[in-house]
C-alpha cells in the first residue's frame, strides 16, 4: 500500500461490545478502512479486504436483532454475508461484485455482502459515493439478489448449533394430538406428487409465523414480492430455490422447483395454488418428507403478519428417524423457517415485534 485514506470507527453498545469481547473484539481492533484502491476491515481477529472497485452497492441498514449481531463475526444462513457488529442500532452492508474470504482463515467460505456497524455511516456512504459506490440509504432495504450460495455442510451445521441455541428469539411449543392431522385438497395433474398418506411415521402440522410492525409493503405487495424470485426470503445457504427451466417468471401455478436443502438431500416441489396473499407447494418424488407447505401474509391491525404453514411426514424410514429420534432434520427444517420469517420482516421493510412463533403439532395416526 502507498498511502493510507479516511479510517472508520465502530459504534460502541455497552451490551453488544461486551459480547463481542469474548471473542477478542475490542475497540481499538474494530474499524474500516480505506487504503488507497482497497477496502479493510478489522474485527477482532477477523479481517475482510478487498478492492474498491469490487464494491458495488452500499446501504443503509439497521436496527438489528440482539441475538443476530452479538458476539463474533456472524455468517448469515440466508446469503452467507458476514456481520462485524458491536452495536444493534444501524451499520452499512457493502456488496461485492466478487464474494470476498474473512471468516475463516482458509478461504473457503466467500462473503457476498460485509455488514459493518461503524459509528458514522452516513460518513461512509458519502465517502464511497465520492469513489463511484452506488449509494442506497433506505432502511433495511436488503434484499437477496438472487446469487448462487455458497455454503454447504457448513451451513448445515451452523443452522443446527443456531436453533438449538435460541432462545428469546423463537417461542417454540410442541404439543401432541388426538387429531389426524390432514393436509388440504389441492387440484393437480402430477403423478409424482409425495402425499400426505404416502409417508411413514408420526404426521406434522407445523406454522412460523413472525409479526410486522411499520410494513412498507401490504399482505400482497409481500407474498408478490417472494413470488419474483421466492431467494429473496430463502436462506440461501440452506435451501436455495431453483427453478425447473429458469425462466425467471414469478413463480406460478404449475412450475416446479428444486429446494437444494444442505445435508444428504434435495427438496423437489410443485406450486399447487397461488392466490393474492398466499401460495402452497407440494412435495414430489425425492423429497425428504410427503405433504404441502403454505407461504401466506395478511394484515392484523396496523401490522403484518407473515406465516409459514406445513403438513407433513417423513417421505422414509431414513429421514423418519434423523427427523423424530435424532433430531438433526428437525432442527435444520426449523431454523431454515425461521430465516426465512426473519428475512421477510427485512423484505417488508419493517420491524419484528416479538420472536418468531413456531407451533409443532404431532399426530400418531
């Protein structure tokens, strides 16, 4: 490097900073700099640089979740950026035209996107516009661009540590049933469809649902917008969405999709009913389970509530037992939901009110 440029300090929370000091983290080794053509950022013993001119887009973000920001670098499970935060109020996420290592110290794993919570954004926005950086500063405007992941059994794994050790963020109740739980009729003309009645073990209904509050988007502006391209609220290192011919239409009655879930199996899905605020997919041959899930908005009062609603049984014996006995499909299926009801709430603009409520249902018969 031949010179040095403007450097950028991190906002300090008392509770956050904290957090961040177990894992090394102190002030006077969390800033963003920019040296000459490269972008640095130091957090700790976590480094991302890169070229100027591989940023190209800047926004304005925040506030965030406690539990989604503290402690060390956070991978996210969506989109694999990585978050350097010592604060839950605002930052700026940088976009990179070529996904940059930081996280682990072998490169394997690239960033998309660096979320920083430096003290002054606003100076950090002014400062890469004057180098050409696109400039977005409407709030919580991050939405997935639809880029190929670049997780894997990592990710996986991640996501099983992750749901097992939340906690303020997830009201979670499991309750039996005397019930039969049964899914809802739907018209198609597939002979690989995976119903209900075709898989083994105990039957589940299941519903995510995350309350919004300050939408800029109404109950069907939302499901809308997840039909455009339905990545923007999958996490992406779990459970991109493919689409069988790629045709880049919203997704539609009758197309198909390939849910590439992490671990040993793919997820393949017909759309069986679009409506204004709401679409249901079933499962078809290869599936790890047999039965429908729904995506559905609707207004509550000044807020929006969005909601994922499944019913279901394990496709085989297999997933029958790392689902119910082991635990490991389960808590991967849940934290994928969760991501997905969280990224909503940044789909919609707005802000979550409370945790993300997951009711599990179970039926012997």
């Amino acid at each position: 490097m031949s010179g040095t440029g403007p450097s950028f300090s991190f906002d300090v929370e008392a509770s956050v900073a904290r957090a961040a000091m177990l894992f090394g983290v102190r002030a006077e080794r969390a800033e963003l700099r920019i040296e000459d053509e490269h972008l640095c950022a130091t957090f700790g013993p976590w480094t991302l640089r890169t070229r100027l001119d591989n940023v190209t887009g800047a926004t304005l973000t925040g506030p965030y979740m406690y539990w989604r920001v503290a402690g060390p670098a956070h991978l996210s499970l969506r989109d694999c950026g990585v978050t350097f935060a010592t604060s839950t109020r605002r930052g700026v996420c940088l976009s990179f035209a070529e996904p940059v290592p930081a996280i682990e110290p072998f490169g394997i794993i690239r960033h998309p996107n660096l979320t920083v919570t430096v003290a002054d954004p606003e100076r950090l926005l002014s400062t890469l516009h004057a180098r050409g950086v696109a400039i977005d500063r409407d709030t919580g405007s991050r939405d997935g661009d639809g880029s190929e992941p670049h997780g894997s059994w990592f990710g996986a794994a991640t996501a099983v540590a992750t749901w097992m050790t939340r906690r303020g963020s997830v009201h979670h109740v499991v309750r039996p049933t005397d019930d039969v739980v049964t899914a809802p009729t739907f018209d198609s003309d597939s002979s690989d469809g995976q119903a209900l009645s075709d898989g083994v073990g105990p039957k589940f209904h299941r519903a995510f649902q995350v309350r919004i509050a300050d939408s800029r988007l109404d109950a069907e502006a939302l499901i809308a917008s997840i039909r455009t391209d339905p990545n923007r609220v999958a996490p992406l290192v779990l459970g991109p969405f493919k689409k069988e011919g790629g045709d880049g239409a919203p997704l539609g009655f009758g197309d198909r999709y390939e849910i590439d879930v992490r671990g040993p199996w793919n997820a393949f899905v017909e759309v069986t009913e679009v409506g204004p605020t709401s679409f249901r997919l079933a499962t078809l041959d290869g599936h790890m389970e047999a039965g429908q899930i729904r995506f559905s908005a609707r207004g509550d009062g000044d807020d929006l509530v969005f909601e994922i609603e499944s019913w279901a049984r394990s496709a085989d014996r297999v997933f029958d037992v790392l689902y119910d006995f082991v635990g490991v499909g389960r808590a991967l299926q849940s934290e994928m939901w969760v991501e997905t009801c969280e990224a909503a709430v940044t789909l919609a603009g707005g802000r979550q009110v409370g945790p993300v409520s997951v009711l599990e249902e179970r039926a012997e018969r």
